[in-house]
C-alpha cells in the first residue's frame, strides 16, 4: 500500500517543516478539549502547525489524549455558517 493510500481518507497539514521548509503533510487532528486543530510529531516545534506531540499531548491547553483525527470529508470549520 502506498503512503499517498494511507493517507487519502484523512486531511494532510499544509504547515512547514521547520528544519527544511519543505510541506508536512502529516495527519491533521483535532484536540476534542480545546478544538484546536494540526499535525502531531515525535518533538515538539517541528512544524508550523503543529498541535500535538507523539503521546498526544496538545501544545495548545495541555490535554492528554485528547487528539482525534480529521477525516478527508470533515470540513466543520467551513461549514460552521451552515448550522
């Protein structure tokens, strides 16, 4: 299975690299105490817009296990105008 397979039921996160700029494209999720939303990586500050670290603590507010991953067709923040 390729990785580009892995990854196409899930959003990818448009934030950057840190060490080299190049795309993260990690798996976005969303921390289910705060509602912010990114990428989650081994160390903290790896990307722009990372939200998480690897045991899934949110750099935002601080919750544990509280990460819960966007899925491709979840776009709640662009449809908040529609509830």
């Amino acid at each position: 299975m390729t990785y580009q397979a892995i990854k196409s039921a899930l959003k990818l996160c448009t934030g950057a690299r840190k060490s080299s700029g190049e795309p993260c494209n990690g798996t976005l999720y969303t921390c289910k105490a705060c509602g912010a939303t990114g990428c989650k990586q081994s160390r903290d500050d790896l990307c722009s817009d990372q939200v998480f670290n690897v045991l899934e603590h949110c750099l935002k507010c601080g919750a544990i296990g509280q990460a819960e991953p966007v899925s491709a067709g979840d776009y709640r923040p662009h449809q908040s105008w529609a509830s």
